[in-house]
C-alpha cells in the first residue's frame, strides 16, 4: 500500500485539492517535524499533549515516563487518538486581507496507543528517536541502564488512517485586485539552527563531535 | 488577575516546575506563536486542526470560512475545546540517552467558542490577526468588502483556564555521568524569515515597502 485509504475521518473536505493520501508525502512531513500533538478525549473534554516521536515503517512511536498520566489515560483505557504535525513554511502575502494565507504541510492521523513490550522494538524506537531529533548523536551516548528503561513507557500507533493537507506557491488574488499598488509575495520561513550553547559543566578537552558541526 | 487559577485540567502533575500559570507568561507564547491546535472530540472521537489565531485582551479569536465543517460543528454544538501552541527553542543534549530534551514553551487553555457578530470586534479581531502574521501589513491591503465579510466566521475564547509548561536551559546529567568524554549542551533552534518571493505577477513599479524589509 502505497496510499491510504480516504475515510471519513482522514477526508479532506475543505479545499481538497490540499489535500494528499501518498505515504510518501505524509511520512516525510512526519519524519521532519520535531514533534506531534496527541488530542484525545476524556468523558467528553478534549486534551492534548505537544510530544515528541518518530516513525519507523508503518508505526509512529512516542514515549515517556510510566508515571505520565496521559500516556497512562490512553494505553490503559485504549482512548482513540488524533496525531497531528504541522510545518510552517511561509506567510502569504496577497493584495486583499481575504486571500492572504500561510504555506505549511500538515498530517493528521487516528489511532490507538499499543504498549511496545518488545526489547529490541523499544530499543530501536529510542535510538530513531534519538537520531531523529539529532543525527549521529545515539552512537555517541550512554544508551539507557535498566532502572531508565524501567522508568520509560513507549507507545505505538499503526499508521493506517493518515491524510495530509498542504499549501504552497504564492498568493492568488481575485481579478481586479492585481492592479493595485500593493506587494504581494511569499515570505518564507525556515527553523534554523543556531550555535551551539555548550554545557559550562562540559568536561575538559571534549571536542564538539562531526555530526554537530 | 494576573495570574490564572490552576484547575484540575490546567495544574502541571508532570515536572510540576515547569508550570506557570500567569498572564505575561501565558500571553506572550500566544503572542509569538504562528498558529495554535485545536482539538475537540464528537462522541468520542478526538480531532485536531492546525488554524492561525490571534489574542486581543483576555479572548482567543481564530476564523476560517463558514462552509468550514469543524467551526460549525464547535460553535453550533457548543462543543468543549482544547487550545495548544508550542515553541520550540532547542534541542537538549545530554551525556545520557535519558536526559536528552527539548527546550520548548507551550500553553494549553480550555474554553468553548462564541460566534462573533459585533462588526466592531470582528474588523479589529483581522486586524490584529493580519498584524500578528505580518506586522504593518493591515494598513497596506485592500479590506474585506461585504461579500467576503459574510464568508468569514470569527469565533472567540474567553482566556478563563490556561497554563503554560516551559523548558529552557542546558542538560541535567547523573552526576556519575559528568565525567563521561561526552559532548552536551543546547542545540538552539529558531523560526527565521527568508529572503522575500515576490508575486511573478506583481504590478510594475511596486516596491518591497518598509515593514517587510
């Protein structure tokens, strides 16, 4: 499968022509945001929970502290959950207030947390994890000793019912408006990296490794 | 009131250190952030949408078209929400796997949305919007004409129950851990402007004005 199904839920319904159903498109823009927002409901009242996570093939993972209540809420009472990552690319700048918009690439997925009981899954979701949010870095660390593992929960989620919705390319005004005085355009906008802070409590002689440089 | 009461749904339980709960705290992630998350749930099931926002006062306002299913089915069915935003400053790299972090600023408030009818409230709520996206840019553009007013929904959110979660600084190592030939410190991360993209079609002779330089 190379497409996921449109359901009702994953349907884009307003300006569908923004939307995509591809893996493709939607595990890249999953693979560069830095972290998701996990919305489930109790009773009725809705929650979320800005976290981190990664993929790896067809399953998103997040984790955190067993004693995390909202990891505990939606492993323990198998809450369905909406997953979402948005991306910001730009501000677009038409001739009318109406039509001015944003550029951004944006995921929406459902379903269910699993408990990730397997050693060697959990093990390999911590380091994707890890290399996801700084490559190279997990070869260069101390890898968890077993009371951290012990305190740490991971969760996964079949990624089956995905859709993305994405906007580029610069304004489009209506007829009579391109004859005013007025710039239009895109300004783009990027998350950089910035320089490297080090820790004062760094070691004497540690160098700044490749992968950081 | 400067300071928001912590509620059951608002009190940070995790990391309870990281929590704030004042106005000027709260106001100025909302302040800088490109657009928030909301999510709702019907009849048990969660959904989440990315839309640009803006703050005025002690109320949220977001807006969107009004053939938009999800503000019909909050403002018509009264339903409860959950309003995100997230800042991300930095990637927290410590000597162990464990402590690896994220340097982050995010808020959550709980409210439900009111339909805005005052024309008053409604013209300053796009001002300010267009404002927050593009300082300066209001005063530039060609207003909504009626036509377009009648397309476009405004729904507000008293600022009543809202907290903030934040992280800065560098590592927290096991003290054991600090004698490690491990690199550690911040990554800092930020959202910058790029080098403007002007319309291929824009009108001859009109220049990039001041407030976009």
């Amino acid at each position: 499968m190379s497409e996921f199904p449109k359901t009702p839920r994953t349907s884009i319904t307003r300006l569908p022509k923004r939307g995509a159903y591809d893996k493709e498109t939607i595990y890249a823009i999953l693979d560069e945001a830095l972290y998701c927002t996990l919305a489930y409901s109790n009773e009725g009242q809705p929650f979320q929970i800005p976290t981190g996570f990664c993929r790896m093939g067809d399953k998103l993972y997040i984790h955190g502290s067993v004693g995390s209540f909202y990891l505990r809420e939606i492993s323990e009472k198998k809450l369905p959950v909406s997953i979402g990552v948005t991306l910001i690319d730009g501000i677009v700048l038409a001739r009318s207030a109406f039509h001015h918009s944003v550029n951004y690439r944006s995921v929406v997925l459902f379903g269910k947390g699993e408990v990730v009981s397997d050693e060697d899954e959990l093990y390999r979701a911590l380091e994707v994890f890890t290399n996801k949010m700084c490559p190279g870095r997990w070869d260069d660390i101390r890898k968890p000793n077993k009371k951290e593992w012990k305190a740490t929960l991971v969760l996964s989620f079949d990624l089956e019912e995905a859709s993305a919705k994405i906007r580029t390319g610069g304004p489009k005004d209506d007829e009579e408006d391109y004859d005013l005085d007025i710039w239009a355009g895109v300004l783009p906008l990027k998350q950089e990296k910035q320089s490297l802070i080090p820790d004062p409590a760094l070691k004497e002689g540690v160098e700044v490794p490749d992968y950081l440089k």
